[in-house]
C-alpha cells in the first residue's frame, strides 16, 4: 500500500506546475491547489471560466455506452465500516463515479450537484492523453518511433543535455536530466518551470528545460519530472503541425465519438498543457479508457500502432519508479490494474483481463495523501469484485 501512496503522491506533479504556468482571466485568481471546496464545485466543471483554454472538438457521432444487463451496488469494508457507493462519494466529494464492462455501463453515478452533461477537469489524467498522441503521431508516421530522438522534433534542444535523449525515454520519465519536483521549495524546478517567457519565440517550457544539467545517463532510471509532460505536448503538436487540441480532435475526440466538447487548459505561450487540465464528461473519461483497452481503434481505423496501448500501459522501467513500474505516463498498480491519475481524485483505472474501466472524479479536500488513496483503493477493488460475472 505504501508504494500505490507514493505513486499518487507522484501523480500530483502535474498539477503543481500547472498553478503556475497557466493564464488566468482574471487578477488575483487563487492558486487551483488552493481552491476551497466551493470554488472546487463552482469552477472544476467550468474551469474555462478561470484560465485560458483551446477547445477538442467533438464529431457528429456518438460513441455508444448502453446499459449492461445488470446494475451493481457494491459495498466494501474500510476503516471499521461497511461503506456503500453513495456513503464514498459523500464523504470523498466524489462528482462522478462510471463502471464499463465490455464498453456497457454497470454503474453511473453522480454528486455535488453535477450533471452528465457537466465536463470536470482532469489534472494529471491528461498526461495519459498525451502520450496517447505521441502513439498516434508513431502510426501517423509524423514520429519516426520511439526511439528517434527529442531533438528531431524540438530542435532547441540540441546541445542541452536533451540531446540524445529519445522519444520512449521521455515519456518513461527517464531522460537522466537534473530535475528538483520539491513543492515546497520556491527555488525548485517544478516551481519555476514555464512560469516566464524566457526567451522571445520559445516556448517557456522549452527555454527552461534546455538549461538544466544531466544527473544520470537517459534510459536508466524514473525521476518524475512534471517539466517532460509539458515538453513532449510540445514535441507532438512540433511533429505533427498543429496544436495538441486539433490533432486530439482529429485522432480521438471526432473518430472515436466522444459525446461533447473537451477544453485544454494553456500555457503562458497559448500552447496546451501536455501535463495537466483537460476537462471532458464523465463518459468522455470512459471513453478514454475504452479507447485503450480496445487497442487504439476507433471503430475500424487503427488510431494507435496495434501495439502501442499493451505497450504504454504495462511496466516499461522499474528502476526509480513506484513498484510494479512505470509505462509511457500510465502508472500500473499493485492490485493489477493501470490507471491515468490526477491530484484531488481524477482517476480513470482499467483492469485489462477484466474489460473494466472504473472513472472517479471527486473535489479531495487536498491534492493527495495516504487515506484518500487507501479509500478510494478499497472502493476500486469492490466495483472489481462486484463486476465479476456481469
């Protein structure tokens, strides 16, 4: 258990570069990580009404998700009590909670007043997203594979310790560039990174990544830096001439028929956050994770090279990484499942030899912490066991 807190404790960086480099409409706008539990309410499911955004148009087609045959009710025991699924998102601030099995609903659910129709931001979840654009860019063939280099694609980077870094070893977080993730630490990386327009032309990410010095040869060890989630955004939408949104529009959002609209929080230059802050519908959440459990097709179309989404969501470095190891920004759990994960309770978990897909958007009181995560991993684990047979 310890090690599955550790990795959501890491999941939180998204996010803490996010209440910095990303542009609020308004002066004097708090910190996301400092919202109370109103304005978590108010404005996670409106959050372009807060910061700067681009629109991932949706299609004319919806992806269907019927009914199962059968609905579940799962109940579980944590802390001294037997808990129902109504009792954890009251006392979690759950917004939604959505159960597929074979792509058929099993459980959809509600709370703090949002609606289906209701987007909710996603934090850290959208890192999943990303990568998932860098797979669709390999079968596209605007990225040669994974194991071209980042220099091909963000050419600013040459002569800094990126060079000779590779695609597969940026989104395994393993590029053995220098990297401070202390939020505590006003000086820290994580604190400075994409926060001032550094140089005229570059992208703020890019200007402040360039300059930092190599602590360990790339491909040998995890260091969760939230700065290469930013940086492989923007090698994707370099690689493929567009903006992540347009290209997540046209990959995702339009063949795979996703029910409304997603926005993409931006950065001080206008460019996505490869890292943080899309916010899409709960089923839109399922959708994502349906999408990868069917291996990256959209109908007949092979989005994803078929064997990308095996590849992104099973163990690719162990060395550094919370056990039993990291994927292409998927983190796999010890109970089995992957998952994308996002401070303050964004979650979509798959449990691949189950076809289960199990989306929980909440409004933690904080970004992460040992109960919130052992909680929510003893709900999972129920809706696993309840699932079983429908």
């Amino acid at each position: 258990m310890r090690k599955l807190i550790l990795a959501l404790a890491a999941s939180a960086a998204l996010a803490a570069t996010g209440a910095q480099a990303q542009v609020a409409l308004k002066p004097g706008t708090p910190s996301i990580l400092q919202w109370s539990p109103e304005q978590q309410r108010q404005w996670y499911p409106a959050i372009e009404t807060v910061y700067q955004v681009r629109t991932v148009p949706r299609g004319s087609r919806v992806h269907p998700l019927p009914a199962a045959g059968r609905t579940i009710a799962p109940t579980f025991e944590y802390a001294g009590k037997t808990w129902t699924v109504d009792d954890y998102m009251a006392a979690y601030n759950v917004s939604g909670v959505l159960v597929l099995k074979d792509g058929k609903v099993l459980l959809e659910k509600y709370g703090l007043g949002r609606r289906p129709e209701d987007r909710w931001t996603s934090f850290s979840v959208a890192k999943s997203v990303t990568s998932t654009l860098v797979g669709a860019a390999i079968q596209d063939g605007k990225i040669k594979g994974l194991e071209d280099v980042v220099t091909n694609y963000v050419p600013e980077l040459k002569g800094s310790a990126y060079e000779g870094v590779t695609v597969r070893q940026l989104l395994m977080m393993s590029s053995g560039v220098k990297w401070n993730e202390d939020y505590t630490d006003p000086n820290s990386d994580v604190a400075r990174a994409g926060t001032a327009v550094l140089e005229p032309g570059v992208n703020p990410i890019v200007s402040y990544m360039r300059r930092l010095p190599r602590a360990n040869e790339p491909g040998t060890k995890f260091t969760y830096n939230t700065g290469e989630t930013d940086l492989v955004g923007v090698l994707v939408s370099k690689a493929v001439g567009k903006s992540l949104s347009d290209y997540a529009s046209e990959k995702l959002w339009k063949p795979y028929g996703m029910e409304r609209d997603a926005i993409w929080m931006v950065d001080l230059a206008g460019h996505e956050r490869g890292g943080c802050c899309m916010s899409m519908t709960l089923r839109d959440y399922g959708r994502v994770g349906q999408f990868m459990l069917d291996g990256g097709k959209a109908g007949d179309v092979q989005v994803l090279p078929p064997w990308w989404a095996e590849q992104a969501t099973t163990p690719q470095i162990t060395n550094g990484a919370p056990a039993p190891g990291y994927g292409y920004f998927w983190w796999m759990r010890p109970n089995g499942s992957y998952d994308a994960s996002g401070i303050f309770g964004q979650s979509i978990t798959t449990f691949r030899d189950d076809r289960l897909v199990i989306v929980v958007n909440a409004a933690w009181p904080q970004a992460t912490g040992r109960e919130l995560a052992m909680a929510r991993t003893a709900f999972v684990n129920a809706v696993r066991e309840a699932a079983k047979g429908a």
